[in-house]
C-alpha cells in the first residue's frame, strides 16, 4: 500500500504531489490525459513564434506563487498593458469599461443580504445615472466569471476582484512551463491514460480503480487520496456516476458542491493575415498598442491579441450562459459565430473577416469529460463552500483545485495544492 494517491495531474496535484514526494511519502499521480496540466493546455505551431493558450492564458494580480515557480524554472512573465478599445457601428472607441464596473462593484454591501448579481442590478444601485455602468458590470461579471448572473453570489464579487484584471501578464514561454517544473522529479510517480473510475474509502483507507489506455482495469489502495477533479466532474460523480464514482460520497461536499457552480468558457485562437479592425482606429491612435476589443453584443464579448507582441493573433472570448451552446458544436460552427459577430460591430463583411484568417485553435471545455466546463464560481449564499469543501473528510479524502480556494486561476490551484500536502502530512503523522 501506498501513503497517497493523486488524483490528477494538474498543477494542484502536481503541487501537492512534488511537496509531498520531497517530505519522503510513497506516492502515485494518476491522469486521465495523455499530458500533464489540466486545464493549463498550452499548444504549439511551428509557424508562430508564441505558444497556443487553449486553456489557461493569464496571470491574474500579484500572483506570488506563480511567479515564484517561473523565477525557480527560470521561465520569464511579461505584463501586458495593451490599449482597450470598443466597437460598435463600424468604429472604434476607447474603452472606458473598468470605470464603469468599479463605480458598480464598489456599492457591494458584504454585510447585507447575500444575492443573485442580477437581482442586485435589478435594484437599480446608482439610480439612472449608473444605468450603463450596471450593464458593463453584468457583462464583467458573466464574461470574467464565466458565471450565470441568476446564480452567482453578488458577495464573492467585489472592486478587490480588479486587481485580478486590472494587472495580467503571460508566460513567454508557455503556460505549461508550470506543471512541467512542478513534475521535474516526479518521473515514474505520474501514470498517465489511467483514467479513475472508482474510488472506495473508509477511513484510512483508500481503493482506487483506475481504466488504462488499454482498456486494463488496476485497483491501487492507499491511506489516503488527493482528489483534483473540477467540481464539474465531481458533481457529475454525485449525481449519475457518469464516468466517475465516489463511494460513499461525502455529505460534506454534497452540501458544498450545492453552493458552487461549474462556469463555462468558449475561447477560439485566432491567427489572421492582418487584423480586420486595422482600418477602423481613429485618426492618430496608436493600433499596434492595442490589448482589447470589446464588443457591445454577444455571443463573443471581447478580443484581446498578443500585445506586447506585433503578431495577429487575438482570442475570441465567450463566457457564461452564452457560451452553452457551444459545447459539442465543430468549431467550423463556433468560427462562423465569432467571425460574424466581430464583422457586424466593426461594419464589415463577414468575408472580410475570414479572408483574413490564416489558422485557428479551440479546445472544448465544455464536452471535455475530465473538466465539464472552465472554472467555478459561488452561488447565493454559497461564500464559504470553498473553505468547506477543502476540510479534509476523515483524515482519508483530501480536496484540492482552484474551487476549494475561491478563485479560478492557476494560482489558486497551486495554493490548493500546497495546502493539501500540509494536510495531508498532518494527517499521516498523527
């Protein structure tokens, strides 16, 4: 028998894998993938000279754990502070948008009632002088969250939730770099196409099934478990066993789980001949230092490119309910929704968009069964689910991912990680 086993090999159980590898337990990460890295999914073309985010793209704020991975694997991040910009009626306008969300965002009461964010808009705060302030926080909200604003919690958002927007940066190298310097030594201790399928416990206990590429079915008991999955994939568990079962299924994260929901995300990478909105810029704007182009409807709400790099590849962004759809759609359907909508706001034709088009890249979320959708956010009422659902169950099942810390960032996820393996060595020791 093993000390613990991992389930997942995303950067929160890589995490917790690597600190407790180095603390001397006898460990085993299992990955339904053929890769490491969950939801960081870092692809490359030999014909651009970036990496291919299809998952996780950004540093969100200070980020301090991230940053210190990259400095250790001697990988740099780069800020981006590219030019916001808005389109509508064939122009382009600078972008006013964070103003506006934060004279919403700041009339947050967390001493109050808690509420459906849409409920909360409906009150009217502001009156009618903040009408189109509300409206470009209901689009904050369900874009940045990927949340359903009649389910997410109006207290887990807030002005503090900016700074994760307001300061961004990327890995030059490659989001991937992460997990690849959290795995350096972790080698033979990383099986991958094991996808789990079962997991029975009792305390101290812990028998795993877990499916091969081959079709070969292995049971591997240990005393305890890290479990990584989404909370899309462990709701899935709970409710139809579709894939994965958990037996029996804490009560506690049940309870949890009812106060979390599982956001969904369309991303489309895009990498054009020549930007379509080139000729749209005011007379003097500087085009090259463009960041972002918002979009005043959906389904896709904003662009944003490669800035500070001079190179025509932006990401198509759709979050929340509007991105539904998508899920199981060809992307051929998915292009022509983005590349149509951008046509309409920027007065052109939808040729003259797709004439523009050299290559794209998406990765579906969505239908993706060892995700189910992108990142979690809170329901009503729902603010100290992510503290409940990280309390260790028996000393036996231990949670760790972005939604046990309230935030659905790789940094979350890696402070999951390191909380877990403390966890985790407190438990065995006793």
């Amino acid at each position: 028998m093993i000390d613990v086993l991992i389930l997942g090999a995303g950067v929160a159980g890589l995490a917790a894998a690597s600190a407790l590898k180095t603390a001397g337990y006898r460990i085993l990460v299992l990955e339904a993938r053929d890769r490491i890295g969950g939801r960081v999914y870092t692809h490359r073309d030999a014909r651009l000279p970036v990496p291919i985010e299809l998952g996780a793209e950004f540093i969100h704020g200070e980020a301090t754990r991230t940053r210190q991975l990259l400095r250790e694997a001697t990988q740099a991040a780069i800020d981006i502070r590219g030019d916001p910009w808005s389109a509508e009626g064939g122009k382009l306008r600078p972008a006013d948008q964070w103003e506006r969300i934060e004279r919403v965002l700041k009339r947050v009461d967390r001493r109050s009632k808690d509420l459906a964010f849409s409920e909360f808009l409906e009150r009217r705060v502001g009156g009618k002088r903040l009408a189109a302030d509300r409206r470009a926080a209901a689009r904050f909200v369900q874009g940045f969250d990927a949340a359903d604003l009649e389910q997410v919690s109006t207290k887990s958002v807030g002005p503090e939730g900016l700074e994760s927007v307001l300061r961004v940066g990327r890995v030059v190298s490659g989001y991937d770099a992460v997990p690849h310097w959290l795995a350096r030594d972790l080698g033979e201790h990383i099986r991958l196409e094991n996808e789990v399928v079962e997991v029975r416990w009792q305390p101290g206990q812990v028998e795993v099934t877990a499916k091969a590429a081959s079709g070969r079915l292995d049971r591997i008991q240990a005393r305890a478990a890290v479990l990584t999955f989404p909370i899309g994939v462990l709701e899935a568990a709970r409710r139809t066993h579709d894939g994965l079962r958990i037996d029996p299924f804490p009560s506690r994260v049940a309870n949890a789980l009812d106060r979390l929901a599982m956001g969904s995300v369309t991303r489309l990478v895009v990498w054009f001949h020549a930007f379509p909105w080139s000729s749209r810029f005011p007379q003097g704007a500087d085009a090259n230092r463009t960041g972002f182009v918002y979009l005043a409807r959906g389904p896709f709400m904003v662009w944003w490119t490669a800035y500070p790099l001079e190179l025509p590849v932006a990401v198509a962004w759709c979050g929340g309910p509007p991105s539904y759809p998508h899920g199981g759609r060809p992307k051929t359907e998915v292009e022509g929704l983005a590349f149509s909508s951008l046509a309409a706001h920027l007065g052109i034709s939808r040729r003259g968009v797709t004439s523009r088009v050299r290559a794209s890249w998406w990765h579906d979320w969505t239908a993706d069964p060892f995700a189910r959708g992108a990142y979690s956010y809170t329901r009503v009422n729902g603010v100290g689910a992510p503290k409940e659902l990280a309390k260790p169950i028996e000393s036996t099942l231990f949670f760790s991912g972005e939604a046990t810390e309230a935030s659905g960032t790789v940094e979350a996820a890696l402070a999951s990680g390191d909380r877990v393996a403390t966890q985790v060595k407190r438990a065995l020791d006793a």
